[in-house]
C-alpha cells in the first residue's frame, strides 16, 4: 500500500501565522517528545519513520512548496508536485498518475489519502495500515476512516454507517448509508446516537478504480500528459467528485485520539504554550492563547476563551469559538510577509511607496549555514545589504569576498550576485527600485551557478 499525504492547502483559517506562502503545515507551533518545536508535516514525518512507514509514503504539494517541505524534512522527501494549487480532486488523480506511470505501480495496488494536518497518535496508522484488508475483504471501490465522535460538533462532517461497528472486531467495518457535512449541534446529537461517525478525510482505493474512473471523464492516465492540462481540471473536492458518487463505501472506525487542527480554536488545544513570543498574559485571562511575532511586546488583561496573533502580516484578536470565521474576511489581505525558502527565511520589516513611484522594501534575511541563496540579478533596483550575524562569502560580478557581521554591502542593478553562508547569516536588505518591474528576478543562471562555491 502506498500512503499520499496532502499538504497543498493555505490555511486560511489560522491567519494571519498561516498564509498562502506559509501554510499552517509548515508552522513550528507544535511540541514534540523531545520539548522541541515541530510543524505539522515534521510530526506526521517522524511518525512514519518511526513506524517504518516512510518509504511507502509520498507528500503531494504545490511547486511553491518544495523548497519550504524540503528545508524541514530533507532535499530526499519523496514528492509530487502540483503545478499549481487546485483542489484534492486533481491533486488525487494527478498522485495516482505518478505512481502508476513514473513509478510504475501494480493495477491492484492500494492507495491511502491521508490530510497532512491532522493531530494523531501511532495507533491511528496501525487502523491506516489495516485499510487494504478492508478494501479487498469487502470488495468495495473506497473505504474510509470515521472517527468515534466524543461531542457534537459542528465543524466535521459525519458518515452514517449501515451498522453499528466496534473498533477491533473480525468485522470492523461497514458500508455507508450517507453522509453529512457540518449539521447544526442538534442534528449532529441525532447523528451520533444513530452510530455516525466524524469523517476524518482518510480514504483508499485501488489505482485500477481511480484510473478507470479518469478514464471515464476523459483525463489522461499518463503523469507527463496530465501536468500539461492540470490547469484545466475542475477545482472540485475529492468528496463531492468522487466519495460521494461512489456505489461501495465502507467506513472502518477508530476510536482513539484525532483532531484537524485547521482552527485556531483547535489548534490551540495542541499548543502547551499561551504565550508565545513578547508579551503578558494576566492571571484573570483564562483559556486565552497569545502568539506573537512582533519585537514589539502584546499585553493581554483581562480576556478569556481568544486567540491574539500579531505579525507582520496582520494581527488577529477572536474569540476561540468565533475564530473560524476568519476566512470570511480574508479577500483584501492575502499578502505575505513572511517566506520560507530552501536556503532559509526572508521576511518583509517594512514597505513605501512613494508619489514618484519608487518603492522601498525593508526585509530579514536569514541564511542556513552552508547554503546560498543562487546568482541571480535585478533591473532598475539597487539594494544595500547590513550584514547583522554570521559569516559568509559574498560574490559580485564573479569576486568574491568574504563577509561578517557590521559589514555593509552595496549591490547596484543589473549586477550579478549571491552570498554563501558560512555560519548562520541574518542580514537587513532595503531594496530600493520598482518593485512590479523586479517581481522577475533573474534568478538561476545556470552557466553562473555551475561555477558556485
């Protein structure tokens, strides 16, 4: 069985920590067994390594993610990428193209979608890993992970099964009769008494069902002919395209410990931490989360049951069980401040615009040691660089010189240029051009690169 983890969403509700540059599954929010910080992404990795799981397993991600996921995990984290982000339907099919004509899997092999964002125990793979049985024991075209609900929640969708099923039985599963999405409270009191079950977003079938299913629609089965129409697949979810559609559904239960933390007010519940960052948070606030990454200090007196987050890139101040909400208000701020990138992080301190039309850009650079950040050049924009920690190689116009902190570098247009870190580099740029223009960076000159450090 091979295991496709998604990990192409923005996490749009927990803005603003979480944009379209830094989803929330790349954010080090997350305590690990060590006391150390992990991302969403880190942990679900260091689970499957740790069950042996790894080597069958493969992340699905936008191109624009490939150097953030290969900073965290590694440049050998196998991945499909996505030429753009559309919805779990074409990422699906486009993950199961790869593994049937790349890397040239069995008809009848199984294939499990797992959500990158869901907070699980080790015990929740062992029911992953009985999915196959499942699937070929009931002869049916998908089976499905439903979680024992433990209230009434309105944020999951349920799935009602046939019959009843305890978890562990010889026969632990059962087919769908129908599924839910989001009831009332009420209504999901009604659902739970009638055996339903939280759907989890985890589901697996077989490449030969999937490939005759695309077939059908008239996409190619080909990996290499499905890249070049992937902009024109519907941006539909896999539940309504496919799930939903589908004639033998069987659903298998888990009872153990599992959360989406794709709302502040479940995140949270994650997070050991209140505060994290500057800041003070009174006794008399209770349940109140503060996560701050501004130099500026946030104080917090008096409020209970919210969520306060200050960036660069906003500031956010909800009620827990309202913060849900936020992606009903995203529309007219969708820009980042803040960027992984391969080599490291850059992230924007400030920005002018002027009546001439010349834009200054102040940001934090930091460079991973032994990394560089690529020869590339600007047009019509000159940038001065403070060098404010670490060590590194600076090359202009092919010399090279070495550089340390109190350093200040002068890098003029149309001038060739990178930098090589010796030790962890921070550095403070202003960029002073028109930015439109520079949105294309002359970036990876190939012949120059090739004789890099």
């Amino acid at each position: 069985m091979q295991l496709v983890l998604l990990s192409g969403g923005s996490g749009k509700r927990l803005w603003p920590l979480s944009n379209h540059s830094r989803p929330k599954q790349f954010l080090e929010i997350l305590k690990n067994e060590n006391n150390q910080l992990d991302s969403m992404v880190k942990r679900v990795w260091n689970q499957l390594n740790s069950l042996q799981l790894a080597h069958q397993t493969y992340f699905i991600t936008s191109e624009s993610h490939e150097k953030t996921i290969k900073s965290q995990l590694g440049n050998d984290v196998p991945l499909i990428l996505e030429p753009e982000q559309r919805d779990t339907f074409p990422a699906i099919i486009l993950a199961v193209s790869y593994l049937y004509s790349v890397q040239q899997a069995d008809l009848n092999e199984v294939v499990c979608i797992l959500p990158v964002d869901h907070f699980v125990e080790k015990d929740f793979f062992e029911t992953v890993m009985n999915m196959e049985n499942v699937l070929l024991k009931s002869c049916s075209e998908i089976a499905l992970i439903g979680v024992s609900p433990t209230q009434p929640s309105e944020k999951y969708g349920y799935i009602v099964p046939v019959n009843r099923v305890n978890p562990g039985s010889e026969n632990n599963y059962s087919s769908v009769e129908r599924f839910t999405e989001k009831p009332r409270k009420e209504e999901a009191e009604k659902l739970i008494k009638q055996g339903a079950l939280w759907n989890s977003g985890v589901f697996s079938f077989t490449i030969r069902y999937l490939l005759s299913l695309m077939e059908k629609k008239g996409f190619p089965t080909n990996y290499n002919e499905l890249i070049k129409i992937y902009d024109q697949l519907p941006k539909i979810s896999f539940d309504y395209e496919v799930l939903e559609k589908a004639e033998k559904v069987v659903v298998v239960p888990y009872k153990g410990y599992w959360k989406d933390l794709g709302t502040w007010n479940s995140l949270t519940e994650e997070i050991d931490n209140c505060l994290i960052g500057k800041g003070f948070i009174s006794e008399d606030s209770k349940n109140t989360h503060l996560i701050n990454e501004l130099t500026t200090p946030v104080n917090i007196i008096g409020i209970s049951d919210a969520v306060i987050v200050a960036t660069n890139n906003g500031i956010l101040v909800t009620d827990k069980k309202a913060s849900v909400r936020i992606k009903n208000f995203l529309d007219d701020f969708e820009q980042s401040s803040v960027e992984e990138k391969e080599w490291g992080a850059c992230r924007i301190l400030d920005y002018s615009k002027y009546p001439e039309g010349l834009e200054v850009v102040t940001k934090k650079i930091k460079i991973l040691s032994g990394e560089n950040i690529g020869y590339q050049k600007h047009q019509d924009q000159k940038k001065t660089w403070t060098i404010i920690s670490g060590e590194g190689e600076f090359r202009k116009n092919d010399v090279k010189n070495y550089v340390r902190h109190g350093d200040i570098l002068e890098i003029a247009s149309d001038t060739y240029y990178d930098i090589k870190a010796i030790k962890n580099l921070e550095i403070i740029e202003v960029q002073i051009g028109n930015q439109q223009i520079n949105k294309d960076i002359i970036n990876n000159v190939k012949k120059r690169n090739e004789e890099i450090i």
